[in-house]
C-alpha cells in the first residue's frame, strides 16, 4: 500500500494539471487558448500550473509567431509521459485495492 | 485512503482525453437533409442526361454544363447545411464550434475529399467520365472514416458504406448514378436519422 502511494505524484495532485497532462498525452500539442477554453479556467490560474508543471520537465514550451501574433504551445515530454502513465497505473491500483 | 477521489480523477482525465480530441456536435438533421439535397441532385442529372439529345455528353455540351451546375448547387447547399446546424447544436451544448477537435476533426476529413476532388477533375481532363461516380463515393467514405477519430464512431460505418458502394459501382458499370444516389443520398439520410434519434433528441 505504502509503495503504490509512493507512486502517487504529488505534482499530479492537483485537478487541474491532471487535466492539463491528460490534454496534452492525447494531442501533439495545444496552445495556451485552446487549453483555457478546454479546462474553463482562467489566464493566471492556467499559467500557474503550467509553470509547475513546466519546472518538472513534464512538459515543455514552444513560442512561435502566427501571423505575427505571439502563439505559445506545449507538448509533453517523454519524462512527462512515463510519468503520468505511473500516476495512472497508481490511481488504479489504489481504486482496485480493498 | 479518499478512494473517491482517485475514481474523480480517473473520471476527469477520461473526459478532457474525448473533450480534447473529439467534436460532438455534428448534427443528424443536416445529414437527413443532406441527404435529400443528394436525391434530388441526382433526380435532375437523371432527367438531364434521359433528354439529352444526341449520343454522347462531350465536355461543351449543355446537358454537362447543367450537370456540374446540378453538382455545384448539391455541394454548396450541402456545405451550408451542414455549417449552420453543427453551428447551431455547439452553440445550444455550448461546445466551441471553432475549437482544437473541430479543427482536427476538418483537416482530417478534407485530406482524403480534396485528394478525391482532385483526382476526379483529373479523370475529367483524361475524358474517364465513367469513374468519377465511384471516385467520389471512395474518396468521401475514406474522409468520413480519417474523420471518425475525432467525432462520434457512428460516421465510420457511413464512411465503410460509401466505400463498398464505390467499389460495387465500378464493378458494375452503367449504374454509377444508382449507387451515387443510394450512397450520397439514401444512407446520408439513414445516417441522419441514426443520429438524431441517438444523440439530438433529448
């Protein structure tokens, strides 16, 4: 029991940038505007968790320019997955366990 | 431990997974409607080409020309019906109708029927006229399937269809504008109806 906690990533603890990993596992990537209007929250709160995010090397950032507009994306990362597929492979284990 | 929440967890992450990756709100009428645009567009071509006069439709005849108006008018009527209902079905969902899935979900489907639109203007030029009927049935039954991993799964079995009846319609020449009508209009309209009475009607 103990060791399936262990796993449990406190990181992920949080709804919000579990829904923001789990965007990102089934997109090639998504821009900031699309994920605020996926997750309904607002700029600062979407940013604050994606730092944290960001900082874990779970996902990374990419600025570019459309239109000569400022467009930032995120993708995430190979850490970023294995880590979350553990998180999962934990939730379930904890939920399967009497 | 919260078990509850763990199951919440698994919960939220399974909905962002669809709500990501996955436009739901193409509407059922429109297919209907879509549909019937189908059978009468084929109606008119079927009495256009019974009152042609003379043996062959070349290129600069009339009786073409009002074929491909006939084609241009099903097409247009089509796209706009088709717009303005998923439109309307996002907005009263309050689903983004311009959003990340809507877009995948349009590349997607565009690939397959611009390549198919592509080659049939192609078989045009070539003089092939006979093809072009089972062309357009392949090539939108392979876009609405590339398209079905981002909408309901329901579209995939109207895209194996339209594929079937376009193979069905080469192997049997001389009824393409049967098989055109009965994929592009009749199973648009059971599709339709599939849809509507699954999804819309609550």
């Amino acid at each position: 029991m103990k060791e399936i906690l262990n796993s449990i990533n406190k990181v992920f603890d949080h709804r919000i940038r579990l829904a923001i990993m789990s965007a990102l596992m089934v997109n090639e990537f998504m821009d900031f505007s699309s994920l605020k209007e996926l997750l309904g929250v607002t700029d600062g709160n979407l940013a604050s968790h994606i730092k944290a995010l960001e900082s874990e090397l779970f996902i990374e950032v990419e600025k570019q320019f459309i239109d000569k507009k400022p467009n930032t994306r995120y993708r995430v990362t190979k850490e970023g997955q294995v880590a979350f597929h553990k998180h999962i492979d934990a939730l379930e284990k904890l939920i399967n366990s009497k | 431990m919260n078990k509850e929440k763990y199951l919440e967890d698994l919960g939220e992450i399974r909905k962002i997974m669809g709500e990501s990756t996955q436009f739901l709100s193409l509407s059922g009428i429109s297919g209907v409607l879509v549909g019937i645009f189908a059978l009468l567009g084929s109606a008119q071509v079927y009495y256009l080409i019974e009152n042609h006069v003379g043996n062959y439709i070349t290129l600069e005849s009339t009786t073409f020309r009002y074929i491909v108006i006939t084609a241009g008018v099903v097409l247009f009527l089509s796209v706009v019906t088709a717009f303005l209902f998923t439109y309307l079905k996002a907005r009263k969902s309050s689903q983004q109708l311009w959003n990340a899935a809507s877009k995948k979900l349009i590349i997607n489907f565009l690939i397959p029927l611009l390549t198919g639109g592509c080659f049939s203007i192609l078989l045009i030029n070539q003089q092939v006229y006979g093809l072009i009927g089972s062309v357009t049935l392949i090539f939108y039954g392979l876009a609405c399937i590339n398209a079905s991993k981002y909408t309901l799964r329901d579209i995939r079995y109207l895209g194996l269809i339209q594929v079937v009846l376009g193979l069905l319609s080469m192997a049997v020449p001389g009824y393409s504008l049967y098989f055109w009508a009965l994929g592009f209009g009749v199973f648009h309209i059971i599709y339709g109806f599939i849809m509507y009475f699954k999804y819309d009607k609550k």
